[in-house]
C-alpha cells in the first residue's frame, strides 16, 4: 500500500517539478484567465443588482476555470506524448490506476494554484467576497472532478489524430454536471445561503466529483490497456 | 434473411403510413394548442426513444471491455448512430412546438438540457471513432466515452432537475394528451409510437449489421494483402 502510494507521488512530484522548472503553463495560463475576465467585465454592468452581479460573477468565473482546465490537462499529456514520456510510464512496473492517480493529483495541485490566482483577482475587480471557506468548500471537490475526468480525456485524445479538437469535445460535456452545480453552490454562497441548503448542493457535487473520478480511474486501465 | 427484412420493411412502412393518415386526417385539432400540437405524435414516440440507446450503450460498451467482443463495439455504435438521429429530430420537433406554443424555440428546461447533452456526448462518441486509427483503440476508446457520457447523461438531468427548476419537466411529455378524451387521439399516439418503435429497432440492428460487413471485408482484405505479400516472396 506504502508503494502504491509512493508511485502516486512520484509520478505527480515529477509533473509538478517540470513545471515549477519551467512555468510555462502558469504564465499562460494567467494571461488568458486575465483576457478573459477582461472580456467578461461588459457582462456586469455596474448598474444591476446585487444578485445579478454574483449569479453572473460565478459563471464567469468557472467558465474561466473551464477553459484553464483544458488548458494544463491537455498540457499534462501533451509533455508526455512529445518527449515519449508516456511510452515510459506504460512500460513502469506499476499499476495503471497509479499512473492516473499521479496525474490527478499533479492536476489538481495546477487547478488550484490557478484558482488561488484566479478567486482573488475576481473578487477585486468584480466586488465581491470569493475568498470565503464556504468558496473552498464548493472549489475543491469541483476542481477534483474536472482535474478527474479531464485527466481521463486528455490521456485518449492525445492518442489520436486531432487531439486538439477532440479533447474539449470529449471534456466539456462530460463536466457540464460539475460545473452547473459549482455555479449553483457558488451563487448561493455569494448570496449568503448558509445551513443545511448550501451544503446539500456541496455534498452533491462532493458526491458527484468522487463518482467521476473513481469511474474514470477504472476506465483509464481499459484505455491505456495496450 | 432477405425475407426477413422485407415484412420487417412492409410492417414498418405500413404503420409508418397509418400513424401519417391518423395525425393528418382522422385526430381533431387540439383545442389549447392548435393545429402545432399534431407535431406530438412524431416528437413524443422520437424523444421517449431517444433515451433507450444511453442503456443500450452503457450495457454494450461495458460488454465489450470485459468480453472484448467486437458485436458489442458494433451495437454500441449503431445505437448511438441511431440515438444521435432520434435526438436530432426530437430537439428540432421540440423546438417547432415550442415557437407557437412558448413562445421561444428553446428553453433552459431539465429535460431541453439533458436531450442537448446527449446530443453532444454522441458527437463526441462519434467523433473518437473518426479521429482513432488503430481498430482495437478506436473500440475501447468509444466505449469509455460510451459509458461516462450515459452516466454523464443522468447526471445532467438530475444536476438541472435540483438546481434549475424553470418549470414543470411534465409540460413536454405526454401530460398534455392524457387529459384529452377522444379514442382517435389515443389510438394515434399508440400507432405512432409502433410505427416510430419500429423504425428505431430496424435502423440499429441495420446498422449494426452493416458495420458487421463492413468489418468482414476489412478483415478479408487484410488476409488478401498478406497472401499476396506471401506469394511475392
């Protein structure tokens, strides 16, 4: 078990690593979330309400993280499939849902770093309060889920002729549940939904990240089963 | 087989020919809704059947990572074929029924959203089985995307049932025949549910026989090849 672990680390620690190295995903990363926000600050008017401004905040923001996501999943496959990286990880004498598990986390570790970017740039040029641990409490599960299934995704379509394309037609529908019910949470936290109603919608996107990424950790031994 | 098929064809063509002389002739028009109501008894039998390939692709796709058998692969991808047709023209039905009715071609409704994923998550299917090039990679690749995206399907339904709740789901289905008395309008919706059945059973198991050809002639071609690379050395 000790092992298993160890390898899970070890294939994250390395992605992580490359990019502290590097950063190259980071910066572009940032550049486009900041593009974006840009763009998307005609969709607030300053003259709307209160609730106008948080429902369209949230949306805005998780279309951003959206897009983020494609970005480093691809970009975690991508390395690999170049430098003939992944040729190597196939040929380890380890389990495949290890190899997953690895590149989950290191996702999910790029995912947050985005978004601890991200949270508090949106709360100060949009005015609102996203940096509150109820917003933690909806991101990290939302986040676990995309980095899940994008992980999935991204190690298939990179096999194949058009990666590019093929990724976000894959990987978009398949977090639209994710992603519906981060906005959802994060609307009614902005609005100060608090109790029992806030973390039902929590539990339900827990719920529903764990489910996709425990699916797709069994999928991904069939898809790498070559 | 060829007999088969024919009274197959002949039985469709003629329920397809009754439901089309029922809607048209013999069904009185609605009175709340119209004449645009007629479009019910092709949109309601296309939308229910639109969510049986989700199963059949979940369970096929399942079958054919674990057995490896290529009938399931080629199930799996006549019924999404099938699934993304059906969902088509439920969506444009839909939405013709709507304009009059509504007022506006689409709306954020659970059951809209969950009919417009599907839609997409059949593209998707489809579009890895074009981009794949390896046979065996492009069959376990599809039915991965088989199987998240019938999940995912679910998922969206009960994600936009909890948290979007425009109005009543009810409205669209067949809540607004049951109130109706006239026998004609029952009898209409039963034949063009057979009708549309039928056409739905055939054209997946058509398909699926073609791809089954298909797929022979492949393999035959393969064997050709290396004969004739035997026989050149």
């Amino acid at each position: 078990m000790k092992t298993y672990f160890t390898q899970i680390l070890t294939i994250s620690g390395k992605d992580i690593r490359l990019e502290i190295r590097t950063r190259q995903m980071a910066v572009s990363v940032i550049v486009i979330i900041v593009a974006l926000l840009v763009v998307a600050n005609l969709a607030i008017p300053n003259t709307t309400t209160t609730t106008t401004v948080y429902s369209t905040t949230a949306t805005v923001v998780w279309l951003c993280m959206l897009i983020a996501s494609f970005l480093v999943v691809m970009r975690s496959f991508i390395i690999e499939h170049d430098q003939i990286g992944f040729q190597g990880l196939t040929m380890c004498p380890v389990p495949r849902d290890a190899i997953y598990l690895g590149k989950v986390i290191s996702n999910l570790v790029f995912l947050l770093a985005i978004e601890s970017v991200l949270f508090p740039l949106s709360s100060i040029l949009f005015n609102i309060p996203l940096l509150t641990l109820t917003i933690v409490a909806i991101t990290v599960p939302a986040t676990l889920g995309i980095a899940g299934a994008g992980t999935l995704f991204a190690a298939m379509s990179v096999n194949t002729k058009a990666r590019e394309i093929l990724l976000p037609v894959l990987f978009f529908p398949a977090v639209i549940p994710i992603i519906l019910a981060a906005i959802d949470a994060t609307q009614r936290a902005l609005q100060g939904t608090t109790g029992s109603a806030l973390w039902q919608d929590i539990g339900v996107l827990a719920v529903l990240s764990i489910a996709i990424t425990t699916t797709s950790a069994i999928l991904f031994t069939f898809a790498m089963d070559e | 087989m060829l007999l088969q098929n024919r009274i197959m064809l002949t039985v469709m063509a003629i329920a397809l020919m009754a439901s089309l002389y029922l809607i048209f002739i013999v069904v009185p028009t609605d009175v709340n809704l119209g004449v645009s109501q007629r479009i019910f008894y092709i949109h309601v039998p296309l939308a229910v059947l639109s969510l049986i390939p989700p199963l059949i692709v979940f369970t096929t796709s399942a079958m054919y990572l674990s057995s490896k058998a290529s009938k399931w692969d080629r199930i799996a991808h006549s019924s999404v074929e099938v699934g993304l047709l059906f969902t088509t023209l439920a969506l444009i039905t839909g939405s013709i029924w709507a304009r009059p009715t509504w007022g506006v071609w689409w709306t954020w409704d659970p059951v809209l959203t969950t009919f417009l994923m599907l839609w997409l998550v059949y593209l998707g299917y489809l579009l890895i089985r074009s981009y794949s090039t390896d046979p065996d990679r492009r069959a376990r690749f599809s039915a991965i995307v088989g199987i998240l995206g019938s999940v995912n399907a679910l998922a969206v339904y009960l994600a936009s049932e909890l948290w979007r709740t425009i109005h009543p789901g009810k409205v669209i289905g067949p809540a607004a025949e049951e109130n109706a008395l006239d026998p004609s309008i029952q009898l209409g919706i039963l034949v063009s549910f057979i009708a549309i059945f039928l056409l739905f059973a055939y054209s997946i198991i058509f398909r699926a026989r073609l791809h089954a050809t298909v797929d022979q002639i492949a393999s035959l071609r393969s064997q050709l090849d290396d004969l004739s690379h035997d026989t050149n050395h």
